[in-house]
C-alpha cells in the first residue's frame, strides 16, 4: 500500500530535519542507526550497499566506510515511499 501524501510529507520533514541536525557532510556506516534514530542498522545499510541498491557515493576512509549525507538523506526517502 502505498503512503498518502500527508503522511509522506511528515516522513519527509522528520529525515530531512535530522539531516540538517547532522554534525557533517558524511554519515559514517557505523553511525547509521544513530542518524535513523534506529530504523536502519549499520549491517542492514552494508547489506543494500553490497547488493548495489544502497545510497550513492559510498567510499572508503582506512576502514571507515562513509556515505555522503545528502545520497543517504535521498535514499531514506525513497524507501519511506515504499510499505
């Protein structure tokens, strides 16, 4: 079922308002349960990442795997559209 547009505005305002609450341009993997407020764990982002249809962008620091905020703000987004 798919979500009606008030609803849809309201999931928008809530990821875009802890997107611009975010400390940095970048969201460390290990941070995204922090970021998502515990929707997403870090294992569950490297798992859409590993099969492509994670957020764009991803790169590596030494080990840290980091995505940009903004990739990952757009990717939020597209998956609350879906139920």
């Amino acid at each position: 079922m798919r979500r009606d547009k008030q609803e849809m505005q309201r999931i928008s305002e809530v990821i875009r308002g802890n997107a611009d609450n975010w400390p940095s341009a970048m969201v460390a993997l290990k941070e995204t349960r922090s970021f998502t407020g515990g929707a997403y764990s870090p294992r569950t982002v490297a798992n859409e990442i590993s099969r492509g249809s994670g957020p764009e962008g991803v790169f590596k620091v030494g080990r840290a795997t980091m995505i940009p905020k903004v990739s990952f703000t757009e990717w939020l987004l597209a998956r609350a559209g879906r139920r």
